[in-house]
C-alpha cells in the first residue's frame, strides 16, 4: 500500500489529507455533540436550528464540499498540466544583450 | 632536474595520467598554474590525489614588484586556515616555498618552464568534479566535448565546430523537462553558495571578490559545491563592512594586462565599484554615481548574480555567440563594459521556462549601482545572503517541479480536494445518522407538538406530520397517516388546512387500496362551512374516483366553482341521497344545486319536471333533518 501510494503521489495527497480531516472532524463533531448532550442545550439548539437530515444546515454544506471537492480536483489537474511560462518584457538589458548574442 | 617536490610530509609528482593531454594540467589563471598532483608520504605507501598550484614568487602590480609569497603566508593562507572548518572550501594541505631542484616544462608560462626559481607551490585538496562552468556547459548541456585524438592525446571540441546532426541533438534537448531540471540544479546550487557565503562573510568577516563560474566546483558524487581561490579575498570587520581596492587607476584605452587590470576580481563578474578609476583621459565604463573602490558584500553579492546569470544564459551565450565559446573574458570586456550590458541583467534573452522569481533575484543581485546602494534600508538590494537565500527558497518553492506531482501547487490542489472531500464525508455521515434517526425525531417532535397543541402551531403540525410520512419505516405509514388522522379528527371538524395537510400526506404515502376510505373520512369530518375548500382539495388525489367522498367533492367543486356538469352532480346526489355516513357532504351539494338556474338546467337534460326535482331536494332535506 506504501510503495503504491509513493507511486501514485496523487492519490497519496488526497488520501492522506481526506484521512486526517475526516478523523478530525469526526473527532470535532463528536465532543461538540457530547458537549451538547451532556449539558442538554442539544435539544434545543436540534429544535431551534430544525436540525433534520434535509434541513439546509445539513444540505448545503454537504454539496457545497463536495461541489469544493471537484472544484480543486478540477484546478489540481489545471495546474498538473500547465506549462509556466515567464512573461517577457523587453528591457533595456534584453536590447543590448539580444544584439551582442546576434553577433554570432 | 627533479620531477618531484619534498613537502614537510610528503612528496608530490605531477599526475601525468591526468588531462586532455596527459601532462596533469588543469588551468591557469591571472596569479598562478593548476596542475594534478600525487601525493606519497616521505616514507612510502599510497598515492592520494592533490592540486599543485604553482604561483611566482614575485608579482609586478601597477609597476611594482611585489613578493607574492609573503602576502599568501601574511594574509591568504590565514583566511584559509580560518576558514577551515568548513567543508565547502577548498582546504591547503601545504605550502612550499623551496621547490629544490625541481623543474617542470609549461609552455604557458614566461620562461617555458616552472621552477624553483620562481615559483612556490600551494599544495590543495583534490576535487574531483568540474568547476561551475565546465558543469554547466559541458556536462549538462553538452556544448563541448572532448574528442580521442590518434596519438592518444585528446582535443577539445566547442559546440560551433558540432555537425549539424549533433547542433540538432543539441537544441532538441533544450527542452521543458531539461530545463526545469537544469533550473532545480541551479536554484539548489546557489542556496548551497549562499550558504557557504554566509558563513564566510557573516561569520567569519571576509570578503571572496573573486566569484565567478571557474571559481566553483562541483563534486562529481553528490554535486556540492566548493568554493576556491580566495587570491582575492579580504578581511573586513562588523563595524566596518567595507575594504578599498588596492588598484591604482588604469586607463581604459590601453589593453588590459596581468599586471594592470581593470578591476578588482575578474571582468564580467566584478561589481561596477571593483573598477579601477579611469586614468588620463580615458572614460569609466560605468556611470559614476557610486564611490569607486569600495569593495563590500554588495560587491561580492553582485558577482554571485552575474556567475549564475551566465549559468542560467549559458546555452544561448554558445550557440549564439563564438567569442563567448572561445574567449569567454574577451567577449565580457568587448560587449559588457557599459552599465546597459553589465548591470540589471536579467533573462530576457533565455528560455521563458526560467521561473519570474529567480529572473527577479539575479536582477536585484547585478542592479545598477545608485549612490546609496550600501544603505541597508536599501530594499532594492541584496545587503546579506540571509535575505537573498530566503528569497532563493521562495523561488525554489514557486518554480514548476520536473516530477508534476511534486510541485507545491498541485500537492496543495489535491490536498484541499482531500479535506474538502473529508468534509463532504462528515457531512454525509451526519445526513445519514439524521436519516436513521429522522423518524425517532419526528415521533419525537410529534409527541411534544400534540402534548400542548393549539392552532397557532398548524404550520409545525403539518412539517412534522410530512416529516414522520417521509421518514416513517414503510410498514409503520398507514399506522402513522391513521395516527396523524385521528389527531385531527379529534376536536371536531377539519377545516381546509387540515384537509390540505392529509390530502398531501395522502399524495405521499400513495396507497390506492385504502385511498377511498380515507377520502371519505376526510369528506365525513369535513367543516361543513367549508366544503368548497376542502372539495377543491380532494379533487387533486389520484386513484380515489371510485370513493362516494371522491364523487361528492367533485360534484360540489363543479357546481360551485366550475358551474359545469350540473345535471352530472344531480346524478351523484341521487346516487348518494340514502348515504348516511356522507350526509353533511349530501346536504351540502344538494345546497348547491337548489337554485332555478340550476333546476332549470337539470330538466332541460334529465327531461324531469321542477316539482320531481323539489321533491327530492325535500326529501334529502328530510333525511338530514332527522338524523
């Protein structure tokens, strides 16, 4: 599994970084919820919020992070495939030396 | 005549395997002539490499005679020894001042040969690698090569002397991969010599003034650099960061000699201030608005600008130019000597792959001297290797990567894909959780709504009532509709909105089997002020025409609103007048047809009298008033 994902860097960096922001905000939501619960202000805030399965707290981020998700797998291949180039600008140096290079 | 020098320890021999020409040379240069040495311990055993550098002994600067050995013992060789602990400069094993008798042939000295006499030798550590120069135009670009001669010897061939097959091998390796290989090199390269410059300046307090491409090597195993010849170097001191050149003026008409040169350091890489004054009538090469001769690190910074300017233009500089291939300081003093050619360098002239930062670094190393250059609040120049190796570091990290997945940029890309995605899966672990737990939360909710219900709460009625349909496990939906039902049914008649909440729960659950039934319970508790509504409701639900409630609602919504299909509804009245359990809904369509317009209408279809059809308006009035 290593050796393949050193093979495949790509999926390496998706797969490393999903993992420790998944456990971590697993981890987050979790003591948040605990917390909550605990000291009983969950049921109010589930009411007051209409926390629901489809309620938009829920829905929105859910596509909103996956419509994220595409968008920088989207700008990761740009980039992947992009060729820098540097812009030039014809300076004073650029005149001079381009002609003393045109003296072969 | 000897071959051999004695040394305090060992003795040494020129290395004669070594060389184009097997004659164990390799360079020459203003003060003295390189050659591969061996070297024995006086008492025998194995043979180490060495580099013997043999310098004249006496040296005439601006006219006079100068004793060459004693300024090396006084001040070379302590920078040297002080600078010893660091394995990035270039160590002196020994110094020989007394030759003996031994006597080497070299047609590139005056006097055609090396001797005693003459010269003393420093004894150096061996590197084995190329200088920067050599690295860069022979071994990674291939400019040059050497080629096997007959007599075993070998000749040096410049890329202007290549066939056209191999100029074209040649420019077909100048591509995007090389390059962006060649600039990592690079780019690595001139972190490692801003390392090892800051120890030397920060640390240790002294000026090189001599940096150029010849003076660094490049180890063959693991390309670290090693920074040599320190002829040039000066001491300086925290408070006093600055040194005065010792050159006299010079005028700039004459040719430039061993003994009179223009600069302090080396044509093309000196900084303007290393310029000797113009002399008689003469003309600076440089606008003066800088104090000629003061030497600093913003001097030394300028030539590590102009050595990798020259690495990084180091192919065009040889295909395109033939004086640069042979003379690389004739072509520096024929077209550099004007502050357009010499300062403000960039890479204009070379690939466009070459990252903008590392353009902007070498242009800020060789700027244009203005009169307070040395100021350090001065931004516009380098004043210390620290700020320009950050800078280095940021080019590095900015600059395309040759392995694509490597670069910065698009590891950040899919990193935030990653998170990004772990985030949506957190989120679609909690939709599921509230998926699972919809409908415990929902009974839940219902539970509380209905414990102290009143109407004002309708609008939290209906999105909990949809919300447990919804949610509801499929076989529990008709126990829930009933449940909802009877909630609604409890306090008497419903009014529109509750007949509007089960029409639509209706629409949801979707079962034909029992549609009918529950139609006419709702047409059963029906307000009876608000049958119009309510039948406008009914009439939406799909598959419960064969209901007598369905029929009904349909009835009274043509009549009172559509005023269509009168003699239709007359019809389903009387389908319907013994209907006990619907005789609110009876009442009220029989209502809604006693009027004459509509009388009128039902004889001229049905072929009745008016009086036939009073009479069974009275007689379902009858009914309703007995029950």
């Amino acid at each position: 599994m290593k050796k393949l994902l050193e093979k495949y860097l790509i999926v390496k960096y998706i797969l490393t970084s999903y993992a420790k922001t998944l456990l971590i905000s697993l981890a987050v939501l979790a003591a948040v919820f605990a917390v909550l619960k605990f000291t009983g202000w969950y049921a109010g805030i589930e009411s007051a919020l209409d926390l629901q399965y489809n309620s938009p707290l829920i829905l929105v981020p859910l596509y909103g992070f996956a419509v994220l998700a595409v968008l920088c797998f989207f700008v990761g291949f740009l980039i992947y495939f992009y060729k820098y180039k540097r812009p030039k600008i014809k300076t004073r140096f650029y005149k001079v030396f381009s002609s003393i290079l045109g003296e072969k | 005549m000897k071959n051999e020098i004695i040394g305090n320890r060992y003795r040494y021999i020129i290395d004669t395997s070594y060389g184009i020409n097997k004659d164990g040379f390799i360079a020459i240069g203003t003060e003295s002539v390189v050659y591969k040495g061996l070297k024995t311990e006086l008492n025998g055993g194995l043979q180490f490499s060495c580099v013997l550098k043999f310098k004249p002994k006496y040296v005439l600067v601006d006219g006079k005679v100068v004793n060459r050995l004693e300024i090396f013992k006084n001040e070379e060789w302590k920078i040297f020894e002080e600078l010893r602990e660091c394995r990035s400069i270039v160590k002196i094993e020994d110094v020989i001042d007394d030759l003996g008798d031994f006597s080497l042939p070299c047609d590139k000295v005056a006097g055609g040969v090396i001797n005693g006499h003459s010269y003393f030798c420093v004894v150096e550590e061996f590197i084995d690698g190329w200088s920067l120069e050599e690295f860069c135009r022979d071994e990674y670009w291939k400019l040059r090569k050497i080629v096997p001669l007959d007599n075993g010897l070998n000749d040096i061939v410049s890329y202007h002397d290549f066939s056209s097959t191999e100029k074209e091998e040649i420019h077909f390796s100048y591509n995007y991969d090389n390059i962006l290989k060649y600039q990592d090199q690079i780019l690595r390269f001139m972190i490692d010599l801003c390392e090892i410059m800051e120890f030397v300046t920060e640390e240790k307090n002294i000026l090189h003034l001599d940096i150029k491409p010849e003076n660094i090597m490049v180890t063959r195993y693991g390309k670290e650099l090693v920074l040599i010849d320190f002829g040039r170097a000066k001491k300086i001191t925290k408070a006093n960061r600055f040194v005065k050149s010792p050159l006299s003026d010079v005028n700039y008409n004459d040719n430039e000699t061993v003994d009179r040169m223009y600069q302090y350091g080396t044509l093309g890489y000196a900084a303007p201030e290393c310029y000797s004054k113009a002399a008689e009538d003469s003309k600076f090469p440089f606008t003066v608005n800088f104090e000629q001769g003061k030497m600093s690190v913003e001097s030394d910074i300028f030539s590590f600008g102009a050595t990798f300017w020259e690495c990084l233009n180091i192919f065009e500089l040889v295909t395109k130019n033939k004086l640069f291939s042979d003379d690389i300081h004739e072509f520096y003093r024929k077209n550099f000597l004007n502050d357009d050619a010499y300062c403000d360098r960039d890479l204009s002239c070379t690939s466009a792959y070459y990252h903008k930062k590392l353009e902007a670094i070498i242009k800020r190393c060789t700027r244009r001297r203005t009169p307070n250059y040395c100021d350090l609040d001065n931004k516009d120049y380098y004043h210390s290797y620290k700020d320009l190796k950050k800078d280095l570091e940021d080019a590095r990290d900015s600059a395309p990567t040759i392995v694509k997945e490597e670069n910065p940029k698009v590891k950040n890309a899919f990193s935030w894909c990653g998170r990004m995605l772990a985030l949506f899966s957190a989120f679609l672990i909690i939709y599921f959780i509230f998926r699972i737990m919809a409908f415990n939360i929902a009974e839940n909710k219902w539970e509380i709504l209905t414990s102290n219900y009143n109407e004002t709460q309708f609008y939290k009625l209906e999105e909990v009532a949809k919300s447990l349909i919804t949610t509801a496990p499929a076989g529990r939906v008709d126990e829930i509709y009933d449940k909802i039902a009877d909630f609604t049914y409890k306090d008497g008649y419903i009014s529109e909105y509750e007949a509007a909440l089960l029409v639509s729960l209706l629409q949801r659950i979707n079962n034909n089997d029992l549609l009918p039934e529950r139609i006419d319970e709702i047409m059963i508790n029906a307000d009876t002020r608000k049958f119009k509504e309510i039948s406008a409701e009914i009439i939406k639900l799909e598959g419960g025409e064969e209901s007598a409630g369905y029929e009904l609602a349909k009835a009274i919504f043509n009549v009172e609103v559509g005023k269509t299909d009168i003699t239709k509804a007359y019809e389903t009245l009387m389908k319907y007048k013994n209907n006990v359990e619907l005789r609110n809904a009876v009442i009220k369509l029989k209502n809604t047809l006693d009027n004459d317009k509509n009388i009128n209408i039902i004889t001229k279809e049905t072929g009745l009298n008016r009086h036939e059809i009073r009479e069974q308006f009275e007689e379902i009035a009858e009914k309703g008033a007995e029950e």
